[in-house]
C-alpha cells in the first residue's frame, strides 16, 4: 500500500485509514452533553501496530495481533514513560472503563470523573496495585 510521506522501507503495509467526512456527531454525558466526532476507521492486519499522540508528547500504542489486540502498552511500564497512567474506572449503570490520563491533566480527569458521577476502582499502573491483584486473583 502506497503511504504518501513516508519512506518506502520496502515492507508491504496492510493499515487502512478511512476517514470519515464529514465526522459522525454524538453526544455523551449525564452531567453535560460533550460533543463527540468519530472521524476515522483503522484497519491493521496482524502484527500492526498504530501510536496515537498528544501535543505534549504522550504516546498510545494500539497492536493488532491474530488474537485481537494489546489495547495498550504495558501498564507499569511503557504506558507510563509514555505520559499516559491508566486507570479502572466504574460507572454508575455498573459499567467498567478504562481511561488513560495524561500526566498533569490529573486535577482535569478528577473534575469529569466527578460532573459524570465515576468511581475510581484503581490506578493500574502502580506496581503495588497490580500485584495484590494478581494475587487475590490466584487466591480466587
């Protein structure tokens, strides 16, 4: 596949970007309607991977595996040096989330956390966390 701008490293690429134009317009949000656009599909083959990154510089790796995905970077590891720490969030329909918090845009996250009525079940990216959770889930 022809990639204008990049290249040509001689490695056939399978990625598909489809852009959707005009974007998808939606609305979520129990305290304030937030105006979302869904304006791209990503299509990766096996063993693909795409990084997504803000304008501070945090980083977002999405690998495409035979199996599905890694759906991010190790928690405790790369996802942290990247800028980003996840978290386990619950919702108040009892629906679980993952969000990825970019660092310094903490006291940010904690106000939606708060105007959407979320609960924070656990930061995933603390080593101490990650481990008593292994644990009690072998103990299960």
């Amino acid at each position: 596949m022809d990639h204008p701008g990049l290249p040509d490293s001689g490695l056939e690429l399978d990625v598909k970007i489809e852009v959707i134009d005009p974007p998808r317009l939606f609305e979520v949000g129990r305290a304030s309607a937030i105006r979302m656009k869904d304006c791209a599909r990503v299509r990766l083959a096996p063993d693909e991977q795409v990084t997504f990154v803000t304008d501070s510089g945090a980083e977002y790796d999405v690998a495409r595996k035979s199996w599905g995905f890694y759906a991010t970077p190790s928690l405790n590891g790369r996802l942290r040096r990247f800028g980003l720490r996840a978290a386990l969030v619950k919702g108040p329909a009892s629906k679980f989330y993952l969000f990825l918090v970019e660092k310094g845009k903490e006291p940010e996250w904690h106000a939606y956390i708060e105007r959407e009525a979320l609960a924070i079940v656990c930061w995933l990216d603390d080593d101490a966390v990650l481990d008593r959770l292994e644990r009690e889930m072998k103990d299960a």
